[in-house]
C-alpha cells in the first residue's frame, strides 16, 4: 500500500515540540550560568580589594562565603547541562530516525510514481503519461499556432519471434527497441510502449513533412539495426503511421487513430513508413 507523506506529520510536530522544550531548558541554564558568572565576578573583585588592604578580614570570609554559594549554583548548572545535553542527544537520534523515515518514503513514492507512469518491461512511458504529454502538446499548438505529429508503430513479424523463440526472447527484444527508441527521442519529444510490440511517438513542434519524414527514418534505422542476442544475430524492422496535427486531426483520440491506419498501409505496403490520407 502507498504510504502518503502526511501520514508522518504528527511524528513531526510532536519533534519539533520536544525540542522547543529542550531549547527552553537550555535558555534557563544559560541565564542561570551567566548569573554565576556575575557573581563570580563580583566575589573576585571583592577578594581583590582585601588583598589590597582594603577591607578587614571579615570580608574575605564573607566573599569565600559567596564564592561556595557560587559553586554549589555552578554545579546544579553542570547537572541541569547535563540532562539537556541527554535529552538533546535523544531528541537529534529521534530526529534522525525520522528524517531517515521520510527518505524512505520519498523513495517509495517516487517509485510509486514511476510504476504508475512507466511501462514495467522497458521502462518507457506508459499510454497514461503518453495521452498527458500528448494533451498538453495540443493545447500549446492550438494556443501558439504550432503543428505537431503522432507517430504509431509496430514490429513487423514479431509474433514469430514469440512463437518460434519465446517469449523471454520477445521480451528481450522489446527491451532493444526502447533503448534504442529512447536513445533517438529529442528532448521535447515523446515515446511510449502502447501495448504488445506496438509504440507511440509524440514529434512536438514540427508538422513540416520533410521533418517528421527524416525522425521517422531514424527510427526505423536505429531500431533495425542487427540485433545479438542468444539466438544470434537478427534484424527487425518497424512500420510507422503519422499523422499531423491539424491537419490530419484536433484531437488525440483522432490523431492516434489516423496514424494506426496509417501503419496498417505502411504494414501492408512494405514501405517503412506512411502518412494519414
């Protein structure tokens, strides 16, 4: 189960109050040293002056009378030290206990995060984090004027890898393609795992044919270079639809469905890749 990290904030709270209290302890040893400290001051100025001639000898007694009182101050101020610094100990370990707990759940929520965004065989983004890349690319080309293309592909003959192979060998091969998908998505861009062998490209701020024409070949290039795995060395080869924003569709649901048909005439036709008609 998800741990929420509101879940901690009273262990917080309850924290932070007890070393407001060990800080107000703190304060009144402190104000209590400095008390000592004063008279101390005052007892060897007074001692000075004896010794000066100054004073009759009862004033030394009465200044070593002051002088123990002093230090019985100075040693109930050593002991009270003494238990604050306990409990100051107590409290930073408590606090480091915590802090250590709230990295855990950290982690554990980035990774939660993840697992609900990324595709867990490869790593890739998942169609949830697709479509919400995808809807707001749209809603900035609608505001700025800009086009944008989608791109739908699919492994041509990967089925037989599974049969003839496995599915361990499918999955390994999977793995190649988003590395190496991954490898050629510019930065603004998006790619994700849609299901199965088939995956989605989102080609941001671009529409001009000759642009989307080139990243499409580069991917089809990257991802049919020879594969090496137990089996030996292979080559697959993807089939990619496109379609471009607006003029192929307004929305999202409209531009992934133009670009699958797209990849079915690519698929049929043998030819790498194809644009929506």
């Amino acid at each position: 189960m998800k741990n929420e990290p509101g879940s901690v904030t009273p262990d917080v709270a309850a924290h932070a109050k007890a070393l407001t209290r060990v800080l107000g302890q703190s304060e009144h040893v402190k104000l209590l040293v400095e008390e000592c400290a004063d008279e101390l001051s005052s007892v060897n100025l007074a001692l000075k002056e004896e010794v000066a001639g100054q004073h009759q000898l009862s004033g030394i007694e009465e200044a070593l009378e002051k002088t123990e009182a002093i230090e019985g101050k100075v040693l109930e101020a050593a002991d009270k030290l003494s238990v604050v610094n306990q409990a100051l100990e107590v409290e930073v370990e408590a606090r480091h206990v915590l802090e250590e707990r709230l990295a855990e759940l950290t982690q554990e929520e980035e990774a939660a995060r993840h697992a609900a965004f990324h595709d867990a065989l490869t790593g890739l983004p998942n169609r949830a984090l697709f479509d919400n890349r995808l809807a707001h690319a749209l809603a900035q080309a609608r505001r700025r004027g800009w086009s944008l293309a989608v791109m739908f592909m699919d492994l041509d003959d990967f089925k037989k890898i599974n049969d003839v192979h496995g599915h361990d060998v499918g999955d390994a091969v999977l793995k190649t393609v988003a590395a190496r998908l991954q490898e050629s998505t510019r930065a603004d861009d998006t790619v994700c795992r849609h299901g199965g062998d088939e995956f989605l490209y989102l080609l941001v701020a671009s529409g001009e044919v000759g642009d989307v024409t080139h990243v499409a070949e580069k991917i089809a290039r990257a991802i049919a270079a020879p594969c090496r795995l137990g089996i030996g060395e292979f080559r697959i080869r993807p089939s990619i639809g496109i379609s471009i924003f607006p003029k192929d569709g307004a929305t999202a649901f409209e531009l992934i469905k133009r670009a699958d048909a797209a990849m079915y005439e690519a698929k049929r036709n043998r030819s790498g890749h194809a644009f929506a008609r």
